[in-house]
C-alpha cells in the first residue's frame, strides 16, 4: 500500500496571529483560505510556499473542542524547514521584524542553519543546504 505524504498541519493558539507570521514574515501563501469548521469547533487555513508542492495547515479549535485538549508547546512536533539562499541575512531580517531566534546561524558540514520560533514556540529551522543538494527556489 504506497503512501505519498501530502502536507503538515499544526494547531495553532492565535490564528490571526499565525496567518500573519506565515504570510507576512515567512511569505507563504494562503491556498485554501480561512474557514469555520463546525464538527471541530474551530477554524483552518491551507499555506503554502511559493514553488513549493508542501502545504501547512493551521488548526486552531475552541476550548471545549475534543480536538483541541490543553496546548503543550510543540505537541512532539520538532521543528518545521524552510530554505533560503542566506540564513543570516534571513535571520538578521527576521529579527528586525521582532521574531525570536533561538539558535543564530552557524554550518553543520556544508551546509547553514538557524533556528527561529513562530507565535506558538514552534521551532522553525532557515536552512541552506550544501550546493549539490539546492534545488532552484
């Protein structure tokens, strides 16, 4: 039975405030805008990074939703992945705009990473990979 992984859904605490960051920090795009989904209790929105066949779904359920139990930073979530052509001057931006950064920029081999949190303490990791690996953005 093949699988095909298809996207990552996150539950966030602040939706408008997730919508912002992903958009206007991170510049995803909204694919499936925001909508009510009453079994639930709560709201969903579709991201996506341009050039990218990936999607983030962002789940955000009222307090007495069964889906939504009490928030626990990162819910064993590790980290989610963006690439970038330069992790320090992404990261220098990001800062500027008042985002955390967590671990500043440094290289594991050949490659460059860094690690910024988004509102809800998801880790996010900048990464460049090393040349060979680079697929055109």
């Amino acid at each position: 039975m093949p699988l095909r992984f298809t996207y990552t859904g996150i539950r966030v605490r602040d939706m408008k405030a997730s919508i912002r960051f992903y958009t206007e920090i991170l510049r995803m795009e909204i694919v499936e805008p925001l909508e009510a989904t009453p079994p639930t209790r709560g709201q969903v929105a579709t991201l996506r990074s341009r050039g990218s066949s990936q999607s983030l779904e962002l789940n955000w359920y009222e307090p007495e939703s069964r889906f939504g139990p009490a928030y626990s930073n990162g819910e064993e979530l590790d980290h989610l992945a963006f690439e970038c052509e330069d992790v320090g001057a992404t990261v220098a931006e990001l800062e500027r705009q008042g985002i955390e950064v967590v671990v500043r920029p440094n290289t594991i081999g050949d490659w460059s990473e860094a690690f910024v949190k988004d509102p809800n303490g998801i880790w996010i990791e900048l990464i460049r990979p090393s040349p060979a690996r680079l697929p055109v953005l």
